[in-house]
C-alpha cells in the first residue's frame, strides 16, 4: 500500500519521517537544490505556520510551490502584489447578483491550500492587513460573515532584498506571523548545472507536474502529520532553554526591538516537527538550534548604532545563543 493511500486518522512518527523523506525525494525530481527552503517550508507547513522568503528573482519559488502542491495533493495559488492591489482582491468581496436580487460573496485567491504571496512588499500596508486575519485565524471576515479558508493553509511571502524603491516595509504585526524569515542564495555550480539540464528543453511545466510527479499525501493526512508532530515531547529543560534565548534579545544592547512570546512559540512547535521528520518522538537542542536564525531573525530590530558599526542581526543572535548554556538532557 502506497503511502499516500494509508488511512490518515492518525499518524506515529515513524510515518511522519517516511512520509518526510517520500516528499523530499519528490521534490528533487523538479526542484534542484535549496535543501533550507525545501525544509523550512515543510517545517513550518507541518507547524502551522507561514514563511516569509527574502531572495533575488528567478529561483524557482513558484515551481517551487506549484510542484510542492503537486506532491501533497494540496491547492496552489499566487499572487503578485503590485502598489495597486487593494485587499479585496486578496480577500475577496461580495457582489452582485442578478438573478436573485441579492448579495453573494466571490472569494478571492487566498481561498486556496498554498499561497504564494510574489513581491509582498510591492504593496501598501493596508493591502498586508488583508492578510493579518487570515495568517492568524485561517478565516476572512466580510460585512460581519467570516469565511474559512480551507486547511493546511501556508502562506509562502517573497520580497526582493535588492530592491527598495517602490516597495514599503512590512510592519512588525506582520512579520511576527511569519513563522520563519528564510534567506534563499544562488544555486552551487553543480545545482545550477543540474537546473540547465533539466529546464532547458521547453517541455511544459504543467504537462511535467502531471507525468513525472505523483501526489505522496492528501490534506486529511497533513493535518494528521500535524497532530502527530503536537504529540513530541519536549522536556522542561529545552523549554527554558528556549526560553532563555527569546527573552535575552530582549534586554540585549544592539536590538531596540526583542522578540515576542510568538517567536518562543514557533521554536518550540517547529522543533518537535524537525523531531518527527527525524523520526524521535522528543526533541532534543540540535533541533532547536537549528531554527534560531529563521525564526527570530525577523522579529528583532537592531539599533540605529548598531546598523551604523556594520552589526547584522544573524551575528548578534549568534552571539546571544553562544552565551547560553545548552542543556545535556
């Protein structure tokens, strides 16, 4: 029995780690490379939680995202933010119907499983608020009706660190959605060899999502990989451990801003996922460290001083986590 087709009432770990590993595999059969992008998105997927992607153009985010709703049976949807783009074509709004005199509401992209949020910083802060919601509460409220949108629900934001004209900062209730800030590179020389190889011969995409890919989950069995990862365990000393580092950014010299309760949160729940794709039912301080950076590098502000002595917020967080005693359980 294949595993897209077992029964995904409930899950162990040992099917989270197989299915991982099936879905990864998968990916590779379109997607070359970018190993953090592929695990942090799954992660962060897995955790219930959304990605923010920091990267120059043309890195294949949308095959990215179109094969991984391929694989995981999953609906895929994009939107390219412009300076125009008003929240209702985000959210939708209600219109009006001839036949029956009144009122119905037209969903608008969001209403999908993947969402591909292109060049999010291209638009206006109220057209960002359009997504505050529905990060949060996975629902769009209009004239007084809320409206679900369907789950898993994983919302993948790009903006261009290159670029700053025509562009507005996201606001810090914004970024502190994003469950990781992941910063993409170009491909190695080998990777970007493979990408030549592979995406030369003007074969279409659609056709080879279809032939060459096959779907390995389903949305009940993301939910149910969900619920099996909420089950690791986390023992007391990795809490404070956790603990420890979101509350020293905080009080430390270089950052006016520190991270909030949510950045605690989200190294939790995204450690006891990278648990299970590892195949333990505990998580252990590897899982953790590995996650620092995406997950606060975003939620911390460095000081006007600091920006001015060249400082980087990864550096100062290195320094931070350098400075607290790891736990040996």
């Amino acid at each position: 029995m294949s595993i897209a087709s077992q029964p995904s009432a409930s899950l162990e770990i040992a099917d989270v780690k197989e299915i991982y590993n099936a879905i990864v595999a998968e990916v590779g059969k379109i997607y070359v490379g970018q190993d953090e992008l592929v695990l942090g998105t799954l992660a962060a997927l897995i955790s219930g939680g959304h990605v923010l992607i920091e990267s120059v153009p043309g890195l294949g985010k949308t095959l990215f995202v179109r094969t991984l709703g391929r694989i995981l049976g999953c609906e895929f949807g994009r939107i390219q933010f412009t300076a125009d783009l008003m929240p209702s074509d985000i959210t939708g709004a209600p219109v009006f119907d001839m036949q029956r005199s009144e009122f119905r509401f037209r969903p608008g992209p969001v209403f999908t499983q993947l969402l591909l949020a292109d060049e999010i910083n291209r638009s206006p802060a109220k057209t960002h608020a359009a997504l505050l919601e529905i990060m949060q509460e996975y629902r769009v409220t209009i004239d007084g009706t809320s409206h679900k949108v369907p789950l898993p629900f994983l919302v993948l934001a790009t903006q261009n660190p290159l670029e700053s004209e025509g562009t507005y900062a996201l606001p810090e209730a914004q970024l502190d959605r994003f469950m990781f800030k992941l910063c993409i590179d170009y491909p190695t020389a080998t990777e970007e060899s493979e990408i030549l190889r592979m995406h030369s011969k003007q074969i279409d995409l659609n056709q080879r999502l279809l032939d060459e890919l096959r779907p390995i989950t389903n949305p009940d069995q993301v939910r149910a990989m969900m619920q099996a990862c909420g089950q690791v365990r986390v023992e007391d000393e990795l809490v404070n451990y956790i603990n420890l580092i979101v509350r020293s950014t905080r009080n430390w010299p270089a950052f006016h801003l520190g991270a909030s309760p949510r950045a605690g949160l989200a190294l939790m729940q995204a450690g006891r996922t990278l648990a299970a794709f590892a195949g333990r039912d505990f998580a252990v301080p590897d899982d953790v460290a590995s996650i620092i950076l995406p997950v606060l590098r975003h939620r911390v502000q460095l000081t006007a001083e600091a920006e001015v002595e060249g400082r980087s917020i990864d550096q100062e967080l290195n320094v931070i986590v350098q400075g607290i005693e790891v736990p040996r359980k």
